[in-house]
C-alpha cells in the first residue's frame, strides 16, 4: 500500500509548489493534472501552459478530470509519486459535467455529491491498492465568507466534505500558508 497526503491551502498559498517538491524527490512520478480549459477561456489556459513548462521533463502527465480511478489502477504502480493537482479543479469539472443544463435543485445537488464522492473513493481506493505515493493537492475554500448564491454555496459545501473524506484516508495532511507547510495529521 502506498502512503497518501493531502495539501491544502488557499489560492497562490504555494500548496503546489510544495507537493511538487515532495514529490521530485521520487524518481518517477506520474502529475494527474484536472484543469481543463475552455476554448475561449485564455487566462486559464495560459495557467495551464504555465504549469506544464514548470514540471520536470521526466514526469509523465495524465490530464483529465474522467477516467482517474482506472487510469491509476492501471498505470500508478509504474510510479514512485502519483500528484494529482487538484482536487478543486476536479470536483469543480465533475460538478458542471454532471449539472449539465439542469436547474441546481437540492435533490440534484445531493445525487452529484454523491456522484463525486464516489468518484473521490474510487480515487483513494486505486492510491490504496497502488504501492506509489498519492499527493492531494486541494484549495480550502471554505474559510471565507459565506457565498452569496446556491451553487456556490452548495459547491463550497461539497468541496469541503470531500477535502474531508480525504483527509481522513490519507497518512498526512499539510495546510500550507504563504509558502510554509504545516503538518496537521
């Protein structure tokens, strides 16, 4: 079984940084990266290519936000470091690929919760199975005021309970705050 740790922050808090250097301290890591682009969307994508020059050369990289659990059963044990960054951007492209058009009633909110929970499960059960280690970087967005619409505040319910769900799977959980890591687990 491989050892799995959660990082988390807020935004630009350097959470990245820091399980990137965790993990370049492994010779073969494997970055599972979830942010996907919109076409018209080129701040984003820019950030996308700006993450990409930064990672080393020898890393492979998986970029999807489907698929996760399969691909790790199938290819996380050729790894010493699975880093899949990040888990928000994750859940956020489960959210709007299972909300489609549909109006955010609270029962639809609680099936895609459920939805994603059991994607984030099928995600811890692969890193279990898996004898590479499995870093989760994710944002804490639940420290700020409270939203001001449903979906966001729906959202940051379900971001929050699955950093949860998270951290009580993993071996290690580090909040990392202007830069500095502190280990809370």
């Amino acid at each position: 079984m491989g050892e799995m740790i959660l990082v988390t922050g807020g935004a630009r808090s350097g959470k990245s940084n820091f399980a990137e250097k965790e993990a370049s301290k492994a010779s073969s890591v494997l970055y599972v990266a979830t942010g996907i682009a919109f076409p018209d969307d080129t701040e984003f994508q820019a950030r996308i290519k700006k993450h990409q020059r930064s990672r080393p050369e020898n890393w492979d990289t998986f970029e999807a936000f489907q698929g996760i659990p399969v691909y790790l059963g199938k290819h996380a044990d050729r790894y010493e470091v699975v880093l899949l960054d990040c888990v928000t951007m994750l859940v956020t492209n489960l959210f709007f690929d299972l909300l489609k058009e549909q109006e955010l009633t609270n029962q639809l909110a609680d099936e895609i919760e459920t939805k994603i929970q059991s994607v984030i499960q099928e995600i811890l059960y692969a890193g279990e199975k898996s004898t590479a280690k499995l870093i989760f970087v994710t944002n804490e967005i639940g420290l700020g005021v409270v939203p001001e619409n449903k979906m966001t505040r729906i959202f940051r319910d379900i971001i929050g309970r699955v950093n949860q769900q998270i951290a009580l799977q993993t071996d290690e959980v580090y909040f990392v705050v202007s830069g500095i890591p502190k280990r809370w687990k």
